[in-house]
C-alpha cells in the first residue's frame, strides 16, 4: 500500500478477502484442466499465486485488528476431499482466512479439531497445491468421505 492509499475498513477487507478466496478456489478447480507447461497454466498458477499472498496479507491485516477470537478458535464448514494417490487420506481444507499461522516445522500448526462433535489433537499442514489441511481420520468422520459437508472448529495447542 503507498503512502497516498486510504487504510480499508474492516468490512472492505473481510469482502476482498472472500472475494479473493472464491477466485482461487474457482482457479484451482479449472487448474486441473490445463496442461502444465501451456501459456495459460502457467498464468493461472502465478494468478493463483498472487491471490494467496494477497489473502494472506489482508488475514494479517484483520488479525493485527482483532478479527481473530481472543482463544484463537475458529469454526467453519468445509467440503472433505480425498487426497489424489494409493492410500490417499481424506481432508477437510481449511479457508485462508481460518488458517493458522506454521509454527513448526514443514507447515504444521499443532491444533486441538473438532468435526462434527468429535474432537482431537492433531495438526494442520500446509500443501502447496491445496493451501492448509486438516487429516480427519476414518473414526472421526464415520461414513462421511469425499464431497461431504462438516462442521469443523480448530483451536490453537502448545
């Protein structure tokens, strides 16, 4: 932001951001359908880039004026998704701007989660491809799997 930009109210932010999400996630769905090494995958993969580094800024922007509740919890809905590949896991992603900040080693962020009433401590990772997951095991989920909607609320653990 240059020195002659307006500071954005809170509710402007909040909006770019959901806006800002919505395109990268409409972004990634088309990704899939190009092919790597084309002009337009390329673009699409700077594009999508950008977007979440502009996402993260406004996330650390509403933080640094109390958007965040003062425990840390945050609670969403989100779609899982089973990880592409032999024995892939099933995966809740986590909205940009729900995601915690990495505070160890490779991306993780230590977490107590709780999906759909069933509660336990694990961690969030980071994914380049898929932005930040949460692992939802089989017996926490029980006959949900790919494409089901669940309640999820994270909280931030030592």
């Amino acid at each position: 932001m240059t020195a002659a930009t307006p500071p954005f109210a809170k509710a402007e932010l909040a909006e770019a951001l959901r806006a800002i999400v919505s395109t990268v996630s409409k972004c990634e769905q088309v990704q899939p359908k190009l092919r790597p090494g084309t002009a337009q995958h390329t673009l699409l993969v700077r594009r999508i880039k950008a977007l979440q580094i502009a996402a993260a800024l406004i996330e650390r922007d509403l933080a640094s004026t109390g958007r965040r509740r003062d425990d840390g919890r945050v609670t969403f809905r989100a779609k899982l998704f089973r990880y592409p590949g032999a024995g892939g896991w099933t995966f809740a992603k986590v909205p940009a701007r729900h995601a915690p900040p990495a505070t160890h080693a490779w991306g993780r962020t230590p977490v107590l989660a709780t999906v759909d009433g069933v509660s336990w401590a694990t961690s969030v990772w980071r994914d380049k491809k898929h932005g930040t997951l949460l692992a939802v095991p089989k017996k926490v989920r029980g006959d949900k799997g790919d494409g089901d909607v669940v309640q999820v609320e994270l909280r931030p653990r030592g």
